[in-house]
C-alpha cells in the first residue's frame, strides 16, 4: 500500500512541477515579447523623430525657395525679365 501511495505522489508531485514550469515558461514567453515590442516602439519612434526633422529641413528649403522675392529676383536678374510699361486690354462682345 504505501509503494501505490508513493508513486502517487510521485506522479503528483511530477505533475504540478510539470504545471508550474508551463506557466513559468509561458510568462517568461510573454515578457519577452513585450520586451521586444517595446523596443521596436522606441526604435519606430526615433525613426519618426527623424523623419519630422527632414520634414522641417525640407518644409525650410521649399519656404525658401518659393519666397515670393527670390524669384522676383531671379526672373529680373538672370532671365532678365521687366514689369510691363503697360497693359493693354482687349474686350470682346458677343
């Protein structure tokens, strides 16, 4: 009788190990992948800091280039470009 009861407990004792390593290895699982989901979230948001400067870099750049007095300059300048001595207009009737 007791070789029966110990086995029994054997089995018992084997198989709440066998419980407990399961959620153990399930949890250490799990905090794994939120590790790595955070670090892509950090990774993702330096990523995007990055790309919100090129963005103003570039928002610079257009502001500058399409400045009304820029290209008042240039067309006077290098295209040689005038202001009309006067406008004349044509109107049509039906």
């Amino acid at each position: 009788m007791s070789t029966i009861a110990s086995k029994k407990t054997v089995i018992f004792y084997s198989v709440t190990i066998l419980i407990l390593s399961a959620i153990l290895i399930a949890y250490i699982w799990q905090f794994t992948l939120i590790t790595e989901k955070k670090f892509n979230i950090e990774k993702l948001e330096k990523h995007k800091l990055e790309l919100q400067k090129q963005i103003s870099q570039l928002e610079l750049v257009y502001n500058r280039l399409s400045a009304v007095s820029r290209i008042e300059r240039i067309a006077k300048n290098k295209l040689h470009m005038v202001y009309p001595s006067n406008v004349d207009t044509l109107v049509i009737n039906k």
